[in-house]
C-alpha cells in the first residue's frame, strides 16, 4: 500500500535536486556560448583530453554514477581546466534544467550502455525522442558524434537518425581521439557523426 507521506517526500526530494541542478548550471552556463556537452561521460578520461586540446570551449559531462564523476572531478582538478566541469545527472533531467536559451556545440556519445536484452531497448539513450529534445537545444550545424563496441546497437542508432528529420548522418571523420576505459575494453568499435540540419531544411 502506498504511503502518500513517503511518496509526497521522495517528490519533494526530486523537486530539490531539480531545482539545484538548474541553479548550478544557470552559473556554469553563459547563455550566448555554445558548449560541448558528453552524455555518460564515465571517468572524464575523453572529456577532460578533449578540454585541455579546446581551452576556448566550455565542455560539461554528465553520467549517472557519482563515482564516475568524481574521479573525473579530480582528474579535471589535476589538469586545472577552467573550461571543464563534471555533473553528476540524467541526461533527460539534465536536458530539462539547462538555462532556456543554452544550446550544444556538439554532443558526444560514446559507448553507452546497450541494454542488449530487447526488453531493455527501450533504456537505450540515443532514441528518437532523444534527438527531438536535443535538437531543441542545438544550433544548425550543431555534431553529434556516437560510438559503441555493439554492433546491433549501432545499427539501430544509425537507422534512428536517418529516419529522424532534424538530423542527418555524415562521412565526417572522428573530431578527436581519446582512448576511453570502455574503449579499451572494446575488441573493435562503430562511429558515426551526424549534424543537425538548418531549420525548414
């Protein structure tokens, strides 16, 4: 049976962390720069490569496990990278307490988890209605840039943003290489960059 004071607190838990998410990245954010943002950012070892060769963008990683994003925190600290900053976050509540008028200069995506069992699909992070809320927070021309040792993961992902209408797959090559603990792990891996197009395109 449920207990509605317990169900009334854990939402005023929620609204909490909700709102000091929005006011950590309304101070980290300027609303005129564009910034890189990595979804599942693991242990900052790209991000924080990819900071240190970019002083002049302003990088931010999110993943789900507070152990990740501390020892990315101390390897950011190590380096003393002003322009990078690690939060620990849902990429969808993230994407919900972005200041209104932030957007992306482009998006990293690397080796997520593939949930590979079907009825897992679902928790997939690149989906449709994934792209549709990153589309709403991009410039035109904005890259998105996915890669995963799971083929069966790539092959949807790539079918995904086809058959998406805000984005379109490139023949770009790899903006940056990094190699990443999930990456090293890996036996091989599939890339694949995709721009968001003008709007009325």
């Amino acid at each position: 049976m449920e207990n509605p004071l317990r169900t009334e607190e854990h939402i005023a838990r929620i609204s909490q962390r909700r709102n000091a998410l929005s006011n950590t990245l309304a101070e980290l954010i300027p609303s005129s720069a564009p910034f890189v943002w990595e979804v599942g950012c693991g242990h900052g070892h790209f991000l924080t490569a990819y900071a240190a060769a970019h002083p002049g963008e302003l990088c931010i990683g999110v993943d789900i496990t507070k152990d990740r994003i501390e020892r990315g925190i101390r390897k950011r600290d190590r380096a003393k990278l002003a322009n990078l900053h690690f939060i620990h976050a849902e990429a969808g509540v993230f994407l919900d307490s972005m200041p209104k008028n932030a957007a992306f200069s482009s998006i990293f995506v690397l080796f997520p988890d593939p949930w590979p069992k079907r009825r897992h699909h679902k928790n997939r992070v690149l989906q449709t209605d994934f792209l549709t809320s990153l589309a709403a927070r991009t410039g035109n021309n904005t890259a998105l840039y996915f890669r995963t040792d799971y083929e069966p993961y790539f092959r949807e992902a790539e079918a995904t943003i086809r058959n998406h209408a805000d984005w379109e797959l490139t023949s770009e090559s790899w903006p940056f290489e990094q190699t990443t603990v999930f990456q090293n792990r890996a036996i091989s891996h599939h890339s694949l960059v995709a721009r968001h197009l003008p709007s009325g395109a």
